[in-house]
C-alpha cells in the first residue's frame, strides 16, 4: 500500500515539472524536458527552459548572437523581425518583384571582383576591374547609388550586367558624389560581396593661359599678376591638380606665346619672372616682336585668343579644365583690316570663337567698357555686349566678363576673380 502512495506521489510532481513555467528554475537536458514543445524549449547553455514566444537573441540567452534558436526562427515566420540583411520580409524591391530572392545578401564564400578603379571625367565615371576565375560565374553586376556605397544588388540603380572588365557610367550629375558597388554573381548561388569605388564628375587637372594685352596702360595688371600669381599657383595646387599648367600669351597689334612657343611653365617662380618682364615692357610702347612703336588704340586680342586656342599644349578636354584669361582695356580689330603699325589680323571674330568652343576653352575676360584715343568710346561689343549681332566671347565659351576698371581702383582682387572663376568652372560639363 505504502509503494502505490509513492508512485501516486512521484506522478504528480513529474506533472508539476512538465507542467512548470520557465520562470521556475527547472533544469532540463532536452526541449521535451520544458514541456509543450509548441511554447518551451531547453536552453542547452543554461539548462532553463524558456518561453519561445518573444524572445530575442542575447549573449545569454537562447544560443548567443551566433546562431538563431527556435524562436528566432518563429519570430522570422511570423513577420515580426527583419531578416539578416536588415531588410523586412514583405520588401518589395525596385525591380517590381514581390521579395528579394534568398541570395540576395552578398556570400562572402564567393570570389569577388579584384583590382576596381575608376577614371574620372568631367561627363562620365569609368570603372574597370579583374574579373574572378571561379567556377559558375555568370555575370557582373554594377549598382550605383547616389548616398553610400550599395550593399546588394537592389540597393540602387543597376547599370551593368555582363562579363565585360569595365563600365563607362555617362548618365553623371556634375559635381556630386557617385557611389558604386561591382558584385560577382554566381546564378542560384547568389553574388559575392562588393567591390567599392566612389567618384565626383569634377576636373581634377587644368590647363590656365594668361592672354594678356602689354600695351602701355597695361602696366597695373601686369604687376598685379607678378605679385599674386603665387597666390592662383597654390590655389589650384590645392584643389586641383599638385603642379599647375599654366602659359602666357602677350600682345599689342602683334602676339607671342611665351616660354617656349607653347611649353607649359614648369615653377610659379618662371611664370612671375615672365609677368616681371613683360610689366616692364610696357612702358616701351612698342610691340612685343619688335621695336615698330604702338600708336593706335585697338588692340590684337582676337589673335591673342586664337594662336593660343591653336598652338598651346592642351590635354584632353574631356578630363582637363581649359581656361583662358584675357586681359585688355579696349577693341580690337578683325581680318582682313591691318593696325597703324602694319600688322595685320589674323582671324576673324568668327574663326576665333569657332576655335575656342571646338577646343572647349572658356574665357574669363577683364575688360573695359569706354576706351579708345579720347577713352570715352565704347569698347564693350565682343566682351560685355553682342558684336555685329553676334553672342560676346566670355558668354560664348561658357565663361565669365569683369569690369577692368575695379582691379586698377581696387575694388576686386584680381586673384580672387580667377579662382573664384575657377572654382565656378572646375565641376561644370558640357560641350562649348
């Protein structure tokens, strides 16, 4: 009698312990220890049972940060956690598809892309990269996004699938920074993690003429320039490329491109020593190739533009800003008319405005609005106002037009309006 006591006994504390919510600290080897198996499960670190509804990983809790335990995976199928990309399960993704596919998390047992880079241009980034040699490739993906880098292949816009090594990105928003990820994907497998590359559409090289009128009320610019050139020098030094390309044109009813025909200067301190002496020729009034005296008040700056537009070392304009400055405080004349000294013109206004904008060259001119002999002529058309009808030089290249007359009563800093022209220009596209 006394034994069917104890099994009645033993009976009902095995049922209280099924029974035990996971609160009370019964210890347990196996889920079936902990209960309903639909609610419990044993917690093989802590011997606990726990409660599978609402629970969430932990250092401590239900098998770490590593590996899911039961009711993570209950969580997931109910719809009320994100999925290991951080994206909800309902997403629907750019490409109008009702879920992302399972593989749409970059695998990091796949081979990715080696070797990216990026060509910048003013119109198009260009990346180009070393494809992998594992097995089962079928194609690259190239993502681009216009915040940070994308993290899959729906996170942006998808601009290249193919096997191709490179990718030539035209559709660029000047000055903004272009983020793209370049994925290696492997069919069912999915695409591996990402290769990174970022670009802005800016020049990040330049090429700065001085074309630069050295008749004899000419002389304040002159030694303007050869006290601030260092000053433009460090400029663009600093923003944007580390040595400078920069040349020097001069004129009166002749021309000369300095230093060599059309070498670039190679030292600020070369280029300060030109600016040096042409200031002194000034007070010459006489031309720059010869001693024929300067009488009359046009001056040759259609020429000036133009041998220069013709005969510098440009490089490519695609990825190198062209500017020119040109200085003069009056007119000029055209071919076929001849200044007082002989000398003829070379270019019509025409042939000189064609030569800028297939060169692509943009014109930041200092000129002046009254001049000639008595200085109250008007010598605006060309620079500040249309010429014989036709669009002024600056605003025909894409350039800019100051009045002259506030560098010499000192009212704008000649250093400040070519950098900050520079500045303007350096992240602006298009043709000319």
């Amino acid at each position: 009698m006394r034994h069917f006591v104890m099994s009645v006994s033993f009976f009902f504390v095995m049922l209280a312990m099924a029974c035990a919510s996971p609160e009370e600290d019964a210890l347990c080897s196996f889920d079936e220890d902990c209960g309903d198996t639909a609610l419990y499960f044993c917690d093989q670190q802590t011997g606990q049972c726990r409660e599978k509804a609402g629970m969430t990983d932990t250092d401590d809790i239900g098998g770490g940060d590593e590996e899911k335990d039961e009711s993570d995976m209950n969580d997931i199928e109910d719809g009320d956690e994100t999925t290991e990309s951080g994206l909800p399960d309902e997403t629907v993704d750019e490409t109008g598809s009702d879920a992302l596919p399972d593989n749409d998390t970059p695998s990091q047992w796949l081979d990715p892309v080696t070797g990216l880079t990026i060509d910048i241009e003013i119109d198009q980034l260009t990346l180009a990269w070393q494809n992998p040699t594992m097995a089962g490739l079928t194609d690259i993906k190239v993502v681009r996004n216009m915040i940070a880098f994308p993290q899959n292949i729906y996170d942006g816009d998808l601009l290249y699938e193919g096997l191709d090594q490179t990718y030539a990105d035209t559709s660029v928003d000047s000055g903004k920074s272009h983020f793209y990820s370049v994925f290696a994907c492997y069919g069912e497998l999915g695409c591996s993690e990402p290769a990174v590359m970022g670009g802005i559409p800016c020049y990040d090289r330049m090429d700065l003429v001085f074309v630069m009128d050295v008749s004899t009320s000419m002389d304040y610019i002159l030694s303007d320039l050869e006290n601030e050139i260092g000053e433009v020098w460090n400029a663009v030094s600093q923003k944007i490329e580390t040595t400078p390309r920069m040349g020097l044109t001069v004129f009166v009813d002749d021309v000369k491109v300095v230093n060599d025909g059309s070498t670039p200067y190679a030292t600020v301190e070369q280029i300060k020593g030109d600016f040096h002496s042409w200031y002194q020729h000034t007070s010459s009034n006489e031309q720059t190739q010869s001693s024929a005296t300067n009488y009359d008040w046009p001056e040759n700056s259609l020429d000036g533009l133009a041998l220069t537009a013709k005969n510098f070392q440009w490089r490519d304009p695609a990825k190198a800003l062209r500017i020119i400055i040109l200085a003069t405080d009056d007119t000029f004349r055209e071919k076929p008319a001849s200044f007082s000294s002989g000398i003829a013109a070379q270019h019509t206004y025409d042939e000189t405005v064609a030569l800028l904008q297939e060169g692509r060259i943009r014109v930041a001119a200092f000129a002046a609005k009254l001049g000639g002999s008595t200085g109250t002529a008007d010598v605006q058309p060309g620079f500040f106002t249309t010429y014989n009808g036709k669009e002024p030089i600056p605003a025909a290249t894409g350039g800019e037009v100051f009045f002259i007359d506030d560098v010499k009563n000192g009212t704008l800093s000649l250093v400040d309006a070519i950098t900050g022209f520079i500045e303007t220009e350096r992240c602006v596209a298009g043709e000319r």
